[in-house]
C-alpha cells in the first residue's frame, strides 16, 4: 500500500514562540492518539525548523521545510540550501507551491534544480502542481499539468522518484473559499498516475504518493480521501488550527 500523507503547510504564519508551542500541542495530540493510518508532517517557516525538530524527537509527526534555495551553497544572502534544512533534522520540504510560482516566478526549470538539490541532500519533496481558474475554465488543466511534471521531476532518475511526493494544487481553490469536487480531484490525480506510470512504470506509479491541496478541511476531507488515487493532503489555513488539522489527518 502506498503512503497516506497529511502535510501540515504552516505558510508565513506564527512567530518562534508561537510555533513552538503548536507543535507540542500538535506532537501531544498524536502521542495521546491511536497510530494514525496517516504520517502527519508539519512544513514550518526556516525560524522554526531546529526548535520543532527537538520537540518532534520520537514524535509520530515528522517535520518538513517549505522552500529550499536553487544553489547548494556560496553568497546568496537570504538563501536557506537543502543541505541546512537536512541538518535540522527536517524529512521533507515543498517545491513550487503554487504561491512560489505565482508570487516568485519560480518556473519548473528552477523547480526541478530545486528538487535535485533536496533529493542529494537525503529530503523527501513534495513536489506541488496545479492549474490556474482561466485554465481550468479554457479546458488546459490537463495540459497545464502533464507540462509541470514533465518539465520539473520527469528529467529525475527511476531510483529518485522513491523520495518524491506529489501535490495537486487547483490554484482557483487556494485561499479563495472554492474547493475542487471529490470528482475533479480524483479526475487530475488519476491523470497524474497515469503520467508517472508512462514514465516510470506501473510499480512506480501505484506507490506514489498523490496528495490534494486546495482548501481541505474538517467538512470535505474524508469524501475527498476516500477517492482512490487521492493520497493525502497539503493543507495551508486549516493546519493552523489543532482541531481542524487532527480531524483532518482521522479522516484517511
């Protein structure tokens, strides 16, 4: 069976000391509960990662990064390399979240020098796609998508794709109340299997890890992951509320 994942994406939200004490909260919650059926992350701010790292020693929550830098290391001021998100002890970190493409023009090209980078310094990427409202109103959706992975992981070797995970993002359904329909979901991921199993295969395909972002919460997790090539979720504003993000991770 292949992994079920729910990613907690924290975003610019919460200061050190607030931070702090939601992933004890957040790591005190899951130690108190039954073994979930999914492995909960948390993608904190870069501030947060060395202090989350500690308390999630031994935890049943894993830790994960947001962003990485393009270049391993050298005189990129404001830059954090994968190698020193590793070094805290972090598993995981997303690459090209629709708001780093959108806000920062981060294209799959720099997307997939990024995702090389985190693979050779041991991280597990969470690799987000996604189309905009205009073109899923045009009828490219499909089009849009098959060109971000072709372009920005399929260049990467059969052996890497065992430290890649992959997150549909409809743009049109982030921060703006509109959620893709259990049936829309299940449409691109089942398209996205598809794609990995003509590049890499059936075994490759069926043990990827195919994760939906776009407003998941409490009211339609649990319709939306019982969709069969829907894995998970990366969830942005309910994953800063205890409550919503633990219903969220018991409804796989």
């Amino acid at each position: 069976m292949r992994k079920k994942i729910v990613a907690g994406n924290w975003k610019m939200n919460m200061n050190l000391e607030e931070g702090l004490n939601f992933a004890k909260s957040v790591d005190r919650y899951f130690r108190e509960k039954p073994a979930s059926k999914a492995e909960v992350i948390l993608c904190t701010p870069f501030i947060h990662l060395a202090g989350v790292s500690e308390i999630l020693k031994n935890s049943k929550v894993t830790l994960g990064a947001q962003n990485c830098a393009s270049e391993p290391s050298g005189a990129f001021t404001g830059e954090v390399s994968a190698s020193m998100i590793q070094s805290t002890g972090a598993q995981y970190v997303i690459i090209g979240h629709s708001e780093r493409r959108s806000y920062y023009h981060e294209d799959d090209r720099l997307l997939n020098k990024k995702t090389l980078l985190a693979i050779n310094a041991g991280l597990k990427a969470i690799f987000c796609c996604g189309e905009v409202k205009a073109e899923r109103e045009e009828g490219r959706h499909l089009i849009i998508v098959k060109r971000q992975l072709e372009e920005g992981l399929f260049t990467l070797p059969a052996e890497s794709m065992k430290m890649i995970v992959i997150a549909y993002e409809p743009v049109w359904a982030i921060g703006t109340g509109l959620t893709a329909t259990p049936e829309q979901a299940q449409e691109m991921h089942y398209y996205i299997r598809g794609l990995v199993r003509e590049k890499y295969g059936k075994e490759c395909a069926e043990g990827m890890t195919i994760l939906y972002g776009g407003s998941c919460k409490p009211s339609n997790a649990a319709e939306l992951f019982s969709k069969p090539d829907v894995d998970g979720g990366l969830i942005g504003g309910a994953s800063l509320k205890k409550e919503d993000f633990a219903a969220i991770a018991e409804a796989i």
